[in-house]
C-alpha cells in the first residue's frame, strides 16, 4: 500500500501551494473591499478575474475533469489533494481555477450527457470560464432530500418543453455571469417507475418567464461566493426539445451521475478547510496569553489542537481510498465510501473549525477571520447533496442487507 502522491501529483500540489501563497491568500481581503464597493453585491471583483487569468497562465485551470479534452485529464486519486489546497480559501480558490460547484457538477453533466450541440453552445463557455451556471433541483414546498418529491412539471407541447414551477437555494444564480440553469423536473409525473419521471432541460437564464425572485440567505448574510443561492420561479417557461439533457426520465440517473464525483469534490475541500482552522488555531495559541501563561499551554487548547490533527488525517485516508475506488471500480462500487466520507467530513470538520472559533473568542465570529464563513459553510455541506440522515439511512441499508 503507497501512500505517496505520485509525480504529476506532486509537480501540481507544489505550483498549488505557491499559487495561494502568492495570489490567493492576499486576494482575501481584496475582494471582501472590491465587493463592498461595487453595484451590486453579486457582480464579480475584478482581483477574481485576475485570479482567473493567472491561474489559466500557470495551467492551473479546470483540474476536476477526469478526460484530456475538456480536463487536465487527472484521476479523482490525483484531484483530491489538490482540491482539498483549494479548500482553504473556499470562497476565492475554486472559482479562481474554474473548479467551482455548481459549475463542475454542471460541466460534468454536459461532457457526459449533452449533445454536440450544447456542448457548443454551453459547456465550451463554461470551460473557458466566459460564464457561470445554476443547478436548479431543490424545492421549498417539497422535502427535496427525496428528489423523487420535486414537483416542477416539465410539459411537452409540439417542438417545447413548457416548464413551470418554484425553486429555492438554487446556487450561483444571483451572478450576472449566470447564463443557463440546468432544471430538473418531472416529464411523466404519473410514471410507475418513480425514478423514471424525472427529466432535466437547459433553460437560458434570460428566458421569458424565468424570474429570480430574491436571494436567500445563509445564517443570516449574503452568501456571495458562488454567486448567491436564488429564489426562482420557472412560469410557463418556453424551451426546444432539443435542450434537453439525455433522454426524458434519465434525470434522477443523471442527478445520481453528477453527486458522486461532487460529493467527493466538497468532502476534499472540506479538509482544507479543517487545515485552515487547525493552522489558525496554532498561531493563535503561540500568540495569546490568558490567566498567566500561552494558549498553548492550556491543556484544553492542546487537546483542541491533537484531536483536529487525528481526526483529519483519518478524513483523509478515507477520502483518498474513496477516490481510489472511483477510479478502480466506478462510483457505484465506492457508494459504501461515498456516503461514509459524506456523513462523516462535514460534521467533523463543523467541529474543529467550532474550536477555532472558540480559541479565536469574539474574532471566532467576526469578519476579521475567515472563520465564522468557513463554518457556515461547513454546516451547509451537511445539507448539500443530500443531508446526513438520507446517507446514514442509505447506509445503514447496505450493512443490513448480508445479514438478512
């Protein structure tokens, strides 16, 4: 059993590492001052686009897809420890080397199920990062963690699909740089096959009928690191048969398809986060004194520090395993894993940055460090693709099922 990144791997990690150093990381408290200072709070600061071309510059650009044509044709193997560096600037690394949700997820969607055509028209763009794009499936009067339960109709009439319903936290939305949403939807909702009723389609933002109708909030402030979560509503929504995704009810099967490599994706960069914290955490206990002696002299802050230490690297072993499997045997033979580092990561790593922020006192919280934004961002993991119940369930079926 190795344990070492092989060389590609390495060559990338290193070029990774200084990349952050020497633009992301000072690019932080940029962006935060371009941002309060533009329009509009969705619009893009321009360090972002710098960030952006240089990173295209350096060959650090769309590193998630697996294939040489669209990609940089690395294994989940080798991406994982590259998106788990991304992970420690959440909110600018991502997006700075075109590795961002939902615009990966999107881009794996296309590549793999869309036709010449929407390649052309959507995935090229989203590749070159011309545009941003929404994954709209989760819905407000629905128990969404069932997507079985999704009640927007996508109805043919003649050469249309006429979509109408009501979709809320619908990521990256917000941006003006948002041009197509990927809608799922029901095209049979009376199929005997529950998971065959559901179809997705493409619908360019700035068609008739398409009204964002606010953004939602994340624990209370603007969540601007993807472009907002939106309130949509799709009324009577007019588009070509030709956009859509696959064939009609081969949505649940391509929403399946595009979380395996996702939920990967978020649980590496979920790691990066916990390293971010427990490298906060560090300064902070050599740098403060309290009740006459170091921070890092309280017992409680070391055992703070040596179980978030633990505690990742058993994260990631099983994340690294899980990715192994994906490559060795397809993500329908990794599902145990895929749901374990799922329900395991977020919460795990909720609680070391909660340490952080215990250490850190009143700055834990404020917006002089970055990590009150990682934990809320941590905490929405434990949501996105599918909240931790659905996969402990799900689980918990599979270790059952030998023992009947």
């Amino acid at each position: 059993m190795d344990f070492a990144f092989d060389a590609r791997t390495e060559e990338l990690r290193s070029r990774l590492l200084a990349f952050m150093d020497e633009y992301v990381y000072p690019a932080e408290t940029v962006a935060e001052e371009q941002r309060a200072a533009l329009a509009s709070p969705w619009d893009t600061p321009q360090v972002v686009e710098d960030l952006k071309a240089e990173a295209r510059r350096q060959g650090l650009w769309n590193l998630f897809l697996p294939g040489t044509e669209h990609g940089a044709g690395l294994t989940n193997l080798q991406y994982a420890p590259l998106a788990e560096i991304t992970g420690r600037s959440p909110h600018l690394a991502p997006t700075a080397t075109n590795c961002a949700a939902p615009d990966t997820g999107n881009m794996e969607v296309l590549a793999q199920f869309g036709t010449e055509e929407q390649k052309k028209q959507w995935l090229e763009p989203l590749l070159e990062g011309e545009i941003r794009s929404a994954f709209a499936m989760t819905e407000p009067e629905v128990a969404s963690s069932d997507a079985t339960n999704i009640e927007t109709r996508i109805e043919r009439d003649g050469d249309e699909y006429v979509i109408t319903g009501r979709k809320w936290y619908i990521s990256g939305a917000m941006n003006p740089d948002c041009k197509i949403h990927i809608v799922m939807g029901k095209t049979d909702p009376d199929g005997a096959d529950i998971r065959r009723q559901q179809s997705m389609v493409l619908v360019p933002s700035d068609t008739p009928g398409v009204h964002v109708r606010r953004a939602m909030q994340v624990y209370g402030y603007e969540d601007h690191s993807h472009g907002g979560h939106a309130e949509i509503v799709y009324d009577r929504v007019r588009v070509p048969v030709s956009n859509l995704i696959g064939e009609e009810g081969g949505g649940f099967a391509i929403a399946q398809a595009r979380l395996g490599p996702g939920r990967i994706h978020h649980c590496m960069r979920l790691i990066g986060m916990a390293e971010r914290a427990i490298e906060l955490m560090c300064r902070r206990a050599v740098s403060r004194t309290a009740f006459g002696k170091p921070l890092a002299a309280q017992g409680q802050v070391n055992a703070w520090i040596a179980d978030a230490r633990v505690a990742v690297e058993q994260l990631r072993l099983l994340v690294l395993k899980t990715a192994w499997l994906m490559d060795t045997v397809g993500n329908k033979g990794a599902h145990t894993e895929i749901q374990a580092i799922k329900i395991a990561t977020p919460r795990t790593v909720l609680g070391i940055i909660d340490s952080a922020v215990q250490l850190h006192g009143a700055g834990g919280v404020s917006q002089d460090f970055p990590l009150a934004e990682l934990w809320a961002s941590a905490r929405t993991l434990r949501l996105a693709d599918g909240p931790d119940e659905v996969h402990q369930r799900s689980l918990a079926r599979r270790e059952l099922k030998q023992y009947m």
